[in-house]
C-alpha cells in the first residue's frame, strides 16, 4: 500500500461528491433566493483573519476553539470561526453604506471542537444582519427571514422559534434582588439545559442567588409560550413591551413555524445586548438550528460608531440532519438537459456546435469526450440522469439532421440541426 492510500480526509471535515452537491446546492440556492427576496444583498469576506480580530470580540473562549497559527510573517492568524467580526470591521470601515445595511453571506468557517453529530471542525454558514435600526422592526425583520428559510426548506411545522431579551432578562434578576453583576448570573441560566434542576440549584447559590430568589427564578424560566399570552406576569417590566411588538411583527410575516417567547434562552454574553433568539427541531432532539440576536456595540469595537445590530447565523450541519430526518432533503441526484452523444470524428465539431448553443441557452450539457461506442454511451448517459440524447453521427451530419432520444419515454425523432442551433 502507497503512502497516498493511507491518508484520509481529517477529523471533522467532509468531502462532498457531485450529487451530494447537487442537493446542497439546492438547499444553499434556496437561502440565496429567500435572503434576496427580503432585500439582503450578498457579500463575502476573507477566510484567514489576524487573532486579534476574535479576541477583540469574543474573548479568549472562542480563541481556544480556532485554527489559528503564526503565519511566515510572523502574525498570529486563524481560520475564521464565525462572520460577525468580519462583517462589523467591514460596516466600521465603510462611512458611506447607506442605512440601514442589509448583508448576507454563506461560507465556510472553522473550529477546533471535538466533533460530534450536528458539530463539526469545519461547516458552511449562512448569515444574515441588519446594522443602522435599534427598532424592533429591524429584529422582526431578521427572525421573520430566519422563519421564512426554514419554511422554505419544507421545515414548516417541524421547528420552534424561541426567542428571549437580555435586557428583560436582568429587568428581571433586578426585580428579585439579584444585585450586582448579572454576568455570572446569566451564565449558569445559559447552562440550564444541560444539567438537572439539582445541579442548577447549587450553580446559582455558587454566584449568590439565596433560595427564595432561586424558586423564583426558576418559576420564571418556567415561563414560555405565545408573548401575548404573557403579559400578566411580564407586563410589568419596560422590555417586555418591545419583545411583545417584535412578536407582533413577525406574525404579520405568515411564518409557519411556531415562535415562542423563552426567557431561558440567553446566548452569546461577550456581545449580545437585548434580543435573543434559537431555532430548535419540533421534538428537540437535535442542537439548535440556527441562532442570533441583537448586538448593538460591536461595530464600536473596530473604530466605527456606534452602529445598532442585529443577526444570525445557520449551520449547515444540524440542518441537513433535520431536513433528512423529516424527509424534505433534496434528492441527491446528478443531471443534465442534454447529452451530446458524437459518432465518428467528422461529427465531432457538429457535436460542438450543438452543444454551444443548447449551453448559450441556458441549457445543463454533457458532451462525449471518451470517444466510446454510442451503446456505451447510452449507458453514460442513463448514469448522469440526462433527459434527452442527442445521437450526432457522421450518416445524420451528412444529411443535416440528428436523432433526439427522449430517456424517460425512449421515444426517438429525427430534426434538422438548424432547427435545433437556430430555435
């Protein structure tokens, strides 16, 4: 055995052959059209940044998880792990973008995790901001066109949108008593789905919630279900009132997966700064399909001015995961419009000419480059799911015609090859 055939593709990446691709094409195609239906306009940034540009943002935490090395230059470089930096250091650096901006992007990024199911080292990620808007508008707007692909993806019905507000979140800590800083507070609430009501009792006494502040709080974490349904026991705080009109919003959007308000929801502390939001599978099986919020200081961060935002990204991973479990994964299947099946050398640039103009007129066309007999390259062509054989061989040539075969009915006519070249 050579060298060559013992290595393999590394942990936590994947390879994708054609019609694997052609399904994820479908997919991706899919949150293109919806993104741009709703007035984004698409961009793209570099894949390799300086470190510093994630610690500025995000902390030492997320560096932990990078790709990152010393470059030849001596600099401290990483693969990215998320967009949002990139983006915000774009909007900084762009006085004159008219607002609000309404960005959206599907790429690859990179993290060193332990790769487990719906987690891996490196994964395509659609995102989508709003930046110049404080209103609740700009949040209805983001959440509704998270729904909106879901939905558009046949995933209508088949998951729930949760959505919190930090702000309303420590409106709501202070009202107990919880004095002090909220951080560590908000962290051990962030972790209340991973451990058992014990184990969360005793983490919120470790950062000096005493019982009766703790039964409360886990009375209103208890507390999710439709905002307007609500209101007797949230109305009485500010933020409560914004969260409900951001509801009222996206309702207005006809979305038709559930969204729910669920004050246990809190995400990302280094920058989230009042809305919060997750997408989960229906049964809630699977990690969360996608997530986001509102983070109005980060474009601060790298020289801007102080610019409102709000976003969220979809991983493609746990996606797919839930699209083939619920059975709305395109079919993965390779095809064509044509095949150009050339018989003899002097057909051969005939074959050609044929080919150009199908593929001028938008046309998906395969053309002989094998030189093989015409049984064989039926088969070939059955292989690749074409829908109809064009047989050019040297006898049609000479008489200006070519034999169209119709793969699914098999049925076969002779046409001039103006008609084709010229229709």
């Amino acid at each position: 055995m050579s060298t060559l055939d013992k290595i393999q593709k590394l942990k936590g990446f994947r390879e994708f052959y054609p019609e694997v691709m052609a399904a994820r094409r479908k997919v991706f195609d899919t949150m293109h059209r919806v993104a741009r239906s709703f007035g984004f306009h698409e961009i793209d940034t570099p894949s390799l940044e300086p470190l510093e540009l994630f610690r500025i943002k995000s902390g030492e935490e997320i560096v932990q998880q990078t790709f990152s090395f010393v470059d030849k230059g001596g600099r401290e470089v990483t693969l990215i792990p998320e967009l949002t930096p990139s983006v915000a250091r774009m909007v900084a650096n762009r006085k004159d973008l008219p607002r609000p901006v309404k960005w959206y992007s599907i790429g690859k990024m990179w993290r060193y995790e332990e790769p487990q199911s719906g987690r891996l080292r490196e994964f395509y990620q659609f995102n989508a901001d709003i930046f110049g808007s404080p209103k609740p508008e700009a949040d209805a707007e983001v959440i509704a066109l998270a729904m909106k692909i879901l939905d558009s993806l046949d995933l209508g019905g088949k998951y729930i949108m949760r959505v919190s507000d930090r702000i309303l979140m420590e409106e709501i800590l202070r009202g107990i008593g919880v004095e002090g800083d909220l951080w560590e507070v908000l962290r051990v609430i962030d972790k209340k789905e991973k451990v058992d009501e014990e184990k969360f009792r005793e983490m919120l006494s470790g950062v000096g919630l005493v019982d009766k502040q703790i039964d409360d709080l886990l009375s209103i974490l208890d507390v999710r279900g439709r905002c307007d349904e609500l209101s007797d026991v949230l109305g009485k705080y500010p933020q409560y009132q914004r969260l409900s009109r951001i509801f009222e919003l996206v309702e207005a959007y006809n979305v038709k997966g559930e969204i729910i308000l669920d004050l246990s929801i809190v995400r990302g502390l280094a920058y989230y700064s009042s809305t919060v939001f997750e997408a989960h599978d229906a049964k809630r099986e699977l990690r969360a399909i996608l997530g986001g919020g509102r983070y109005d200081g980060v474009v601060e961060l790298f020289g801007g001015e102080h610019t409102p935002a709000v976003g969220f990204a979809i991983g493609d991973a746990v996606l797919e995961i839930l699209m083939k479990r619920e059975g709305v994964w395109p079919e993965e299947k390779i095809s064509v419009d044509y095949y150009i099946a050339v018989i003899g050398d002097s057909a051969r640039k005939t074959g050609i000419k044929i080919a150009n103009s199908l593929r001028e007129k938008g046309f998906r066309v395969d053309l002989d480059v094998m030189g093989r007999s015409l049984s064989k390259q039926m088969k070939y062509a059955a292989r690749i799911n074409a829908r109809k054989v064009i047989i050019v061989g040297e006898d049609e040539v000479k008489k200006g015609a070519v034999i169209i075969r119709d793969m699914a009915s098999g049925e076969q006519e002779e046409k001039r090859i103006e008609e084709i070249v010229e229709s």
